[in-house]
C-alpha cells in the first residue's frame, strides 16, 4: 500500500468488508491504486477491478503495479484519443 492507512480508512473497511470473492468493482479516479490493490484482494481470482484514472502518470504507476497480475483480474480503459 502507499496510500497513508488505506486499509483502514472508512472506504479502506468498507471495500474489505463488503466485497466478496466473484465480484466485480469500478475504480474510478483510481489515482495509483492504493484501493484498486484493496479490492483486487477481495474479489480474488475470479472477480474483475477496472480501474480508471484520468492522468497519465498514475495511469503508468497502475500498470507498474498491476500489468504482473493475472489478466482476467484487471481492466484499463485504451487512453482516450
């Protein structure tokens, strides 16, 4: 996590609490992941996280994080043309 606390903020709870395995959830305005990370965990293998964020650096730090997971796991919009 980079995010200070993430896992323990009130989204941070509410992400790990109510998110179950199978799941699909929508990251928007994602930034470098911090919850994208949070909620990946919890749907587990069989779930999906999109995670969409507008700049283009955090848009390269999410791939940096995430490009090495399992496929079925993440999905990046194409950069907006």
């Amino acid at each position: 996590m980079n995010g200070p606390n993430s896992a323990t903020t009130g989204l941070g709870l509410w992400l790990q609490n109510e998110l179950r395995e199978g799941a699909v959830m929508i990251d928007v305005s994602a930034n470098v992941g911090d919850y994208t990370a949070l909620a990946a965990r919890a749907v587990g293998l069989v779930g999906h996280v999109y995670a969409f964020e507008p700049a283009p650096e955090n848009v390269a730090r999410l791939h940096e994080r995430f490009d090495a997971l399992p496929q079925s796991l993440f999905g990046f919009p194409p950069k907006a043309h």
